[in-house]
C-alpha cells in the first residue's frame, strides 16, 4: 500500500538534534524532535495546516525552530510566520499574515522577511528579530550551504541543484523545486553506479552514516563500494493520528514600540536673561488684628 505521509527534517548544525515535519492527508502536520546520538523520536506539536519546509529554519543548537505555515478553513487562504521552541508550534514570536519564512543569524537572532507591522504580532525576549539581506538565492540553498552542499545549476533546467561528496566515489545530489512528482528530488550515484533514491522524501548525512526519509519512514545506511549497506529502519511515522496537545510554555507578547521619553520642562522667568525672585507676598488689609485700630 502507497504511503500517504511525506516526511521533511531540519538537522541542527550544533547540537545531535533534528526536527521532523510530517505531513499526512488530512490537512494537518505535526512536528518531533529526534535524539539523533539515540535515534529517540518524541511528539512535539499538531497543528491544522501546512508547513512550507522550503522556507523553514532551525537555530544552531536546535532549541528554536522559524517557519512559515498556512491554512484554507473555508476557502480563505490564512497564512503567517512563526519562532516556537523545538518541538512544538506554539509561537514565541508570531507574525501574521507574513508568508515566505526567515531564517536563524544565530541561537538568539533571527531574520523574517520584511512586511507591514501589523498590531497582532507577538515577540519574545529570548529570541531577537534583526535585519539582515539572504545571502544565497533562496531559504533553502542558505540552509545547504551551511550544512556542508555545495550549489551549483542544473544540466535540464534553471532549478538549482545541491552536490554533497560521500565518499568512496559517491555523490549525493538534490534538485530544489524539483516537487513531489515521479522524478525524484535526490539521486545517489558513483561512476555510473546508481542507488535505487525513488520514493526519497529527503536525506542528508548525520556523521558517518546516510540518512533518508521514504514512505513515512526514517532510515539510516552505510555507503560501501557496491552501495548502501547495513540499512536500518530507524522510525516509521506511518498511523499517526491527530491529537490537541498544548505546549509547556507561554506564547509572545505584543511588540511595543520604543518611543524617546520626553524632554524634562524648563523653568522660565517672566524676563530672560534676568535672576528670577520670589514674588513679595501681599498683606490681607481685610483682617484686622489689634492694635491696628485707631
């Protein structure tokens, strides 16, 4: 039976860490953390929607997942912008109405592509948004380059396409905007040796090891001259069904724009220029005390 669930992961750069958007049927995702020194998977968030993972991002330390998310409820297209705490959705900062995502400058700081404030956004003080320019032609081939891709053209069309050296002659490539029709969007080769890549969702290197995602399910292998060996099946995401789980924190707060306090008032005097004196207080001639009788 074809599997229906369509798996992307975000590995964080600084910690043994990744985070697991899984996308099934029935217009909703949820998102697991994934102990990759112990190969542990744990439930983050639900959510109904979708995620872009093109235009996702996780902090170096994977404490703090950016992504961009959209829904339909009754033909209305609602989109917005989000920093949550991995695993989970639940916002920190919030963006609404802000599509395209952003991306990590480091742990702290972060950058969203720029819109119109809008009175319903959320910040956090434990996240920073800053401004920043993408310094690669997308989200996406950013997030290769620092995860050790190198970028280049492809040979058919304009799409951009990702080399990662494996090894013993191997070479990993993966096409962006190549979708999720009957090419696939990765291919393994070495000196026209071809590995059987059709059904990969997405894969990368995690150490020494490949690892892959391919009909709802997470593998990891070793590459040999001959190709993959010692193939594991390391979690299948495969029956999950929705559940409304919140998350262990607080959302963000209103952004509040700083404004300069204002300047203290200045005493004046009647003339400028000249030492102020305190008026001489006039006598009440209506009252009468003794001794001012005649």
């Amino acid at each position: 039976m074809k599997s229906t669930v369509r798996l992307h992961i975000l590995l964080a750069r600084d910690a043994p860490v990744g985070l697991v958007i899984r996308h099934g049927t029935a217009k909703s995702v949820c998102t697991l953390l994934w102990d990759r020194k112990r190969d542990q998977i744990t439930l983050g968030q639900w959510m109904r929607g979708r995620i872009e993972t093109g235009s996702c991002d996780l902090s170096p330390d994977g404490e703090h997942f950016l992504y961009s998310a959209a829904k339909c409820p009754r033909g209305d297209l609602i989109e917005w912008t989000v920093v949550s705490r991995t695993p989970y959705l639940k916002a920190v900062a919030y963006y609404p109405w802000r599509r395209g995502g952003g991306w990590f400058m480091n742990n702290q700081d972060y950058c969203v592509f720029s819109g119109s404030p809008d009175p319903k956004a959320l910040e956090h003080p434990e996240v920073r948004r800053v401004e920043s320019v993408l310094s690669q032609p997308s989200l996406c081939a950013l997030r290769m380059v620092r995860g050790g891709w190198s970028i280049g053209k492809s040979r058919f069309n304009d799409e951009i396409e990702f080399e990662r050296d494996l090894g013993r002659g191997w070479t990993l490539r993966h096409q962006e905007g190549a979708g999720y029709g009957e090419h696939p969007q990765y291919s393994l080769s070495r000196e026209g040796l071809k590995a059987d890549t059709r059904g990969w969702d997405w894969a990368d290197v995690d150490g020494s090891r490949l690892v892959w995602t391919a009909k709802g399910c997470l593998y990891s292998g070793s590459l040999r001259t001959a190709g993959l060996e010692q193939v594991k099946l390391l979690h299948d995401f495969n029956g999950m069904k929705f559940e409304a789980l919140a998350a262990p924190y607080e959302g963000g707060r209103p952004v509040v724009e700083r404004k300069e306090p204002p300047e203290p008032a200045k005493r004046t005097t009647a003339r400028a220029g000249k030492k102020w004196i305190k008026p001489h207080k006039k006598r009440n001639r209506a009252k009468v005390r003794p001794g001012d009788e005649s």
